[in-house]
C-alpha cells in the first residue's frame, strides 16, 4: 500500500467506525478501502480484494438504473465526485458478488486536502428497502 495523505487516513479511520457503507478512492480512481457495512453490501470482504482498480470495482458492482439498463461510468457518483470534483447522488441496482440485486442509493463527493490538493473521493450508501 503507498503512503497515503493524513486526510485519507483520517476519512478511513472514521469509516471504520461507521456504521454506514462507505468507500474511499484515490485520485486515480482506485478504490483503497471500504469499511465492514459495505463489505456486507458488496458481499466481498476488504482484506480478500484489497486495492481494485476504477474500471475493476465499477465492473465488479454491475450498476443499472431502475429499469435495468447499465449506468455509463460517467454518470456514476464516485466517478463524478472523483473526475468532476464535485457532490453527486443517484438511487440505482447493484449486484454484489453474493449475486443478491440491491437498490441503494449513493452519495460521493471529493477529498480535497488543504491548499486544494485532489485527495479522491469517497461514496455512502444506503440500502433502499421499498423500490
């Protein structure tokens, strides 16, 4: 694992603590962590998958919208977050590895250390019971 920046190591200790589904990418789009609730979202541990690459973990998630249509890369909110440095929110299906469809709905938004510094992004999740 590379040397992250303190702001990064502070977000991913508060996740660890959360108990809301949260992941963290860095400014390349690789995801570096994800806390136990998205594990159980996910249905894939941390300490088994460790790093994944962006176009792995998008791939791996299989989002689409409600009609069942798959979402284009750049409409997802991690990746707006990350590319576009800015909040994004959107309800969409996902399929973790368990192959159990969910609709959750995703909130991400940017890391921007002191002086500006593009640190990544981070994404929360919450399940949505009643589609």
């Amino acid at each position: 694992m590379a040397q992250q920046e303190i702001e990064v190591i502070l977000i991913r200790q508060l996740a660890s603590y959360l108990a809301m589904p949260m992941v963290i990418v860095n400014p390349v789009g690789t995801l570096i962590f994800y806390n136990e609730p998205a594990e159980e979202l996910l249905a894939m541990r941390f300490e088994e998958t460790g790093e994944m690459p962006e176009d792995e973990w998008v791939d791996a998630l299989m989002l689409t919208d409600e009609h069942g249509m798959p979402i284009a890369r750049e409409a997802l909110p991690l990746v707006i977050a990350l590319h576009e440095r800015r909040p994004a929110h959107r309800r969409m299906w996902g399929q973790g590895r368990d192959g159990v469809r969910r609709y959750v709905e995703v909130t991400a938004f940017p890391l921007v250390g002191q002086a500006g510094r593009a640190l990544g992004a981070v994404a929360i999740f919450w399940e949505v019971k009643h589609a």
